[in-house]
C-alpha cells in the first residue's frame, strides 16, 4: 500500500508526542509533526499553509495554556475556532480529521462509565468549549472522529506544561519533601498517552467515525493513583487527604468522568491495559 500521510498538530505535546512515535512506528505512514512553530490553529491562512501539501489525516492534539483555560475568549479561540478552521480545510481538500476532546464534556454526576452517547453537560469554560469544538467539527465534515481522553500522562509535556505531566508533578512534590495534597472524592480513568496513541493508530487505520473513549482500563482517584506513584517509587511523602472542594478555584473537574469504550468495543479493538500496569512501566523509565 502506497505510504499515507498524517499531519498531526500540536505534535510537541503529551499526546502529540506520543502520537507521533506511533505512527513512526507504522510502515505505512509518513508523519509531519506540526508544532506550535508550524501552525497556528486560530488562523486561517496559518492552517492551510501548513496542511500544504494536503495530507490524508489531521489529528488535532492542541491543548492552550491550563491555566488560562477558564479565560472565555482564549479557550473559545484555541478549542473551538481551532478545530473548526481544521474542520473547514479538512472538508475542503478530502481528509479525515481526529479531534481530541475530554472527559470534561461531561458534568460527572454519574455513577456509571460514560458512553460516546450519552448527554454532555460541561461546567467548566473548558468543558464547554472543547464540546463547542467537537459541534463544530461534527457539523463539518462527515468523516471525523472525536476522540475523548482523560487525565493523560506519558513523557514530555507541552511548553506550557514545562515537560510536565501529573506524575512528574507529583514525584516532584514528593521528592520536595513537602506534604502531599491529594483529592479522595474524584474518580477517573487515567490515559497513558503511548497506549492512547497506539489504539488511536489502530482507529485512524479502520476509518472509524463518530465518537470514540480511548483511556487506559480501570478508574481510581488522585489519592489512589498517588499512593501508587510513590510506592512504586519508594517514596514516602506526608499524604494529605482532601475534596474537591478544598482544592483552589479553577475549571469545575468533574466529580466522576470514567469513559466507557463503546466504540472500540463495537469496532472489535481491545481497549487500552489497565493504568496501573502503564504507570508501572511509565515508572520504571522515568526512575532518576
Ligand atoms: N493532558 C490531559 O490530561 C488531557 C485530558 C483530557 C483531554 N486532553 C486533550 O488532549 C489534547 C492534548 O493535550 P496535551 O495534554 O497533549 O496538551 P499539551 O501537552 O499542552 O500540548 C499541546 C500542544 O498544542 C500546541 N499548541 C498550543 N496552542 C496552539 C495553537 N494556538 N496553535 C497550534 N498549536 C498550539 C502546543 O505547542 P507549544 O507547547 O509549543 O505551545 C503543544 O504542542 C487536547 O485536546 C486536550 O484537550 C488532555
């Protein structure tokens, strides 16, 4: 089969990262790997300067500055503007576009795993602009997916992250000798970026549309994958127990956001392994 190309933007990110390494891992696919640098994703000429030659797959994985996420103006233009501008030049020139959304379309009311269908209800600026951005992609073009992620670690974050990611933060606090505050009344399933981006490969290569859960098996909550981090780690941090509601103001994180994986579980994929093992593994290459 001919090689096919993927442009895949916001490719020095977390996810951008590890997305790229998978499709580089793949015979059949030429990566173009667009950074910040290469395209602006709330400017129009910027986007099909950069999508020349046209390429047949666009993954969308930007991500603005957290902590300007709750600023209306900056995450409309980076989640909303971003993919539709994406979304109109996909449309134009023929390919397929992945957009990356979040476990934070959801209001996290439930007690269940959320399926790709169920009613979203965002709380966050956040939330609701990268939902106004799913809307926007699936009003555009026809052969889309949206990809929702949650809670995503893996090596080397964005800039505006510093490399980070939330493990590396929390071995960081541990190992500043400080005590450790860590939430007990939120539940997640954590998403290792590698393992996302390999299911995201297998998705891109079945031509899978509509909505998709990609996040690693199992759900737990930052208190419980704290306590994993540091024992695997041989760290021993003073361990502070909070809530939600104790942490400082910032978007609304849903109460509880664990993803069911209906799609791929349709499509005959095998969901991602359980967190634990990826933290395991992520551990043993990230130990100092
Ligand atoms: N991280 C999580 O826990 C998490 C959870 C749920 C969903 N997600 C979703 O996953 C996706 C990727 O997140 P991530 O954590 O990998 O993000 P990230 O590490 O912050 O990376 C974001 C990437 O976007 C680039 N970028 C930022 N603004 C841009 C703009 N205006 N135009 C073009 N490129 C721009 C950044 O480049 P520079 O660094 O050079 O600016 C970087 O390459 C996002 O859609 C996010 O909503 C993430």
């Amino acid at each position: 089969m001919a090689s096919r190309v993927v442009a895949i933007v916001g490719a020095t990110g977390l996810l951008g990262r590890a997305l790229v390494a998978a499709f580089r891992e793949r015979p059949d696919w030429t990566v173009r790997s667009l950074g910040h640098q290469e395209i602006e994703v709330t400017d129009r000429e910027s986007v099909a300067r950069a999508l020349e030659p046209v390429p047949d797959v666009v993954i969308n994985s930007t991500l603005g500055d957290w902590s300007r996420q709750e600023d209306v103006e900056f995450s409309w233009r980076i989640n909303a503007l971003g993919p539709r501008l994406l979304a109109e030049r996909c449309a134009a020139v023929g390919a397929y576009l992945v957009q990356v959304s979040t476990d934070y379309v959801f209001e996290g009311k439930s007690d269940a795993p959320y399926g790709e269908g169920d009613p979203t209800e965002p709380r966050s600026i956040y939330g609701i602009t990268k939902l106004a951005g799913e809307h926007l992609v699936r009003s555009m073009l026809p052969r889309h997916l949206v990809l929702r992620v949650a809670y995503v670690f893996g090596p080397g974050g964005s800039r505006a992250k510093r490399g980070t990611d939330l493990v590396t933060t929390l071995l960081g606090l541990a190992r500043g000798g400080g005590p450790v505050r860590l939430v007990t009344d939120q539940v997640f399933s954590p998403t290792y970026a590698p393992d996302a981006a390999r299911t995201v490969v297998e998705l891109v290569e079945a031509g899978i549309t509509g909505t998709a859960h990609v996040t690693n098996r199992g759900q737990c909550t930052p208190y419980e994958l704290g306590q994993r981090i540091f024992a695997a780690s041989g760290l021993r941090p003073e361990i502070v127990p909070i809530r939600l509601a104790d942490l400082p103001p910032g978007p609304h994180r849903p109460r509880y956001s664990v993803l069911a994986h209906g799609t791929l579980g349709r499509a005959g994929m095998a969901s991602p392994r359980p967190w634990a093992e990826a933290l395991d593994e992520y551990l043993v290459q990230t130990a100092p």
